[in-house]
C-alpha cells in the first residue's frame, strides 16, 4: 500500500527541516511525499531542494497559491497512494 503524505508551507524555513526529518523517519512503507510551497522568500526553498536531491520519494511545487486550501488541493491532486495525509 501506497502512502501520500502531504505538507503545506510558505516561509518555514525555522520548521520545514524538522518536519520533512519526521516524515522520512517513517520506515518499512511505500512512501510518497508532497511539499507544497507557496512561493516562499526565505530559506525554505533552498531546504527542501536539498531533501528532495538526496530523497526519490519527494516531489515538490514551490509557486504562489490562493491560500492553504489552494495549497492542499494541489498536493491531493497530485497524489498517487492508496492512502493520502
């Protein structure tokens, strides 16, 4: 079983490390994880291009959005597993 996870973020660049360490903490799954980034002008970017270079499962859209809603419906839309969180 396929597991999507999603995160929503703009500018957490103080967060977006410690919660993408989280979910790549989870072992023995199928994972398949979202970064959804509102176009974001701190370090945020630079944090997640880094994770995504070294990590398959990763894929990530940084573009301006109409909101956190906007952002997650992005992430569903793309989502391939079984399961999505």
């Amino acid at each position: 079983m396929k597991i999507s996870i999603i995160t929503v973020c703009y500018n957490s660049e103080a967060t977006i490390e410690r919660t993408i360490k989280s979910v790549l903490a989870q072992k023995n799954i199928d994972l398949e994880y979202l970064i959804i980034d509102g176009a974001s002008k701190d370090g945020t970017l630079g944090i997640i291009k880094n994770y995504a270079k070294k990590n398959p499962c990763i894929h990530f859209v940084s573009e301006k959005d109409r909101g956190i809603y906007d952002a997650m419906n992005k992430g569903i839309s793309m989502a391939t597993g079984d399961v999505v969180g």
